[in-house]
C-alpha cells in the first residue's frame, strides 16, 4: 500500500483555485528540498558525500544564495569545489594529436556531469513524481476530487506531461484510458479558450477594436506563460 501524504496539500490546492494544483505543491516541495539541504543535513557525511558529488543547479544555487545564510551554503561549497577540482585534475593528462582532442572532450564530458547535477533537483523530482501518482490516484478513488479538478483552471505542461507519466503507475486498461481521455480533453478545452483570449489580446491593439470590450483578455499573457511552463 502506497502512502498518499500528499492528498491534503492537493485538495487543499484545489480548493484554494490557485491555477495549476501541482505547481502549487512543487513550489512547497521545493522551498522544502532547500531548506532541507541548508538545514542540518548539511553537516550528515553522507549528506555532504552526495552534494559534494552532484553540486546544485542554477536555480537552486540561486535559492540557497537567496536563502541568507552564505555560511550554510559556504561550508556546502567548500568540499564541493574541493572534490570539483580533483576531478577535473584528473583529466588533465597531455598527449600528441589524438590524445589531445581525446582529453578535451574528456574534460567537457566531465564539466557536463558537474553542470548537470543538483542534489536538491534528485530528491525534489521523486517527491514531485509520487505527489503526481498521488493526484491519479485520487482522480480515482474520490469523486468529489475528479469533479473538481475538471472544473479547475487545469494543470501546466510540464505537469500534464508528468501526471500522464504517473498514470501508467497507478491505473491500467480502461480506466487509464479514462483518465487520458480526462486530462487531454481538459487541456484541449483549456488551451483552445487560452488560444482565444490571446488572440482577442493582439486584435485589441487593432485601431478598428480600440474601443471594443477587453473581455477576458486582460491577463491573457501570464496565463499562457503560466500555462507553458510551471510555477
Ligand atoms: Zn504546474
Ligand atoms: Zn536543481
């Protein structure tokens, strides 16, 4: 039996109409993940063993420089760089011809790795998965929930992409279908009333529609950015 710790905060997004239910959720996992890592984790070895391996990402660099304790994030920074500058080290090897083009992109391979990692990503992704798993299962389990995710302002992107994902976890056959059906018939509606309203927006700059009504055209724009990507 899977835990659903997650279905509180989701109805409670869903309640509070705040558009997407998930970008609501990642944006409190998130602050969590940080806060985590900034917390006394940082001082565990084994904590400090796996973020001076995968190092953070820019955003999340950008949190914790954000987050007011730069001796927190210093400490953090200190062994990372240190083991950063072995690895790197490591690479520098010498050589004729094809031994130096080969070093060279052993060293971008290598930079690639360390840009790519980010410990609070790695533990904020599988958190984010399972809230998304857990949302399936509510659709599932409780009418009252599927009602009222219809009639909500729907889900972004990325996290339409990320339930549909998490779906294959949760159901299978027909009602997989079902829910599918559910969220792409959603967006279709959502996106096809979005596509209108911002359409409306570009016509209003029309001399001939200056004194036309707005109609729901106002806050087409942040809508559709919120549409597209998450929080
Ligand atoms: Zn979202
Ligand atoms: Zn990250």
């Amino acid at each position: 039996m899977k835990e659903r710790i997650y279905s509180i905060p989701l109805t409670d997004a869903l309640n509070a109409d705040c558009g997407c239910v998930m970008c609501a959720l990642e944006e409190k996992l998130e602050n969590d993940a940080v806060e985590y890592f900034m917390g006394a984790s940082k001082m565990e070895p084994e904590i400090r063993i796996m973020t001076n391996k995968k190092g953070f990402c820019r955003r999340h660099l950008h949190m914790m420089e954000a987050a007011g304790s730069p001796l927190g994030l210093a400490l953090m920074l200190d062994t990372h760089l240190e083991e950063l500058r072995a690895r790197l080290e490591k690479k520098g090897g010498r050589g004729g011809l094809f031994a130096a083009k080969k070093n060279a992109e052993a060293i971008c391979a290598e930079l690639e790795k360390i840009i790519d990692g980010c410990a609070v990503c790695d533990k904020l992704n599988g958190h984010v998965f399972d809230a998304a798993a857990n949302l399936v299962y509510l659709w599932d389990k409780e009418p009252d929930f599927r009602e009222k995710l219809g009639n909500s302002r729907g889900l972004c992107l990325p996290h339409t992409l990320l339930v549909l994902r998490a779906a294959g976890t949760e159901l299978s056959g027909k009602r997989l279908d079902e829910f599918v059906d559910f969220i792409v018939t959603a967006q279709s509606e959502g996106l096809e009333e979005l596509n209108g309203d911002v359409n409306w927006f570009t016509r209003k700059f029309d001399f001939n529609n200056r004194d036309a009504d707005w109609k729901n055209s106002k806050d087409a724009v942040p809508r559709a950015v919120n549409k597209l990507v998450k929080f």
